[in-house]
C-alpha cells in the first residue's frame, strides 16, 4: 500500500471539473480498499479544502466527509 492517498490527484482534479459527490463515491469506495482508514481519507479531504477555492467544490468536499465520518445512509456508507 502506498503512503499517498491520492499520488495522481484524480480527486482534486475531479472536484475542480465540478464533479458531485455521487461520482466520487467510487474513489472513496477505492481508497478502503487500498487499506485506508476512514480517518487517513478525511484527513485528506480536509487537506483539499483550501485547494480549491470553489463553493460548489468545497460543498462536495463535506458531502465526502459526511460519507467517511458515517454519517450517511446505508447504500452510501463506506467503512
């Protein structure tokens, strides 16, 4: 398991093309399955946030830490 969440920063570029949160799903789905804890995925979207300079971005950022932190319903959940 690499030590980089995202090496490619496929997330970011993703949020910066206006994707919503239902299709970044996937990539969280990805990170679980590459051995990430929920808390090494939300430290990682916290770190994007200031990246992004976008409210609609920043919005979808939340949705996704919503979704790492459990608080989403059950077709949704992750960890």
């Amino acid at each position: 398991m690499s030590n980089e969440i995202d090496p490619n920063h496929e997330m970011l570029q993703r949020l910066r093309e206006g994707a919503d949160f239902l299709a970044l799903h996937p990539l969280l789905v990805r990170y679980r399955d590459r051995g990430f804890s929920a808390t090494q995925v939300m430290d990682h979207l916290v770190s994007l946030r200031p990246r992004l300079g976008d409210a609609a971005a920043d919005d979808v950022v939340c949705e996704l830490m919503d979704i790492a932190a459990g608080w989403c319903c059950a077709p949704n959940k992750v960890w």
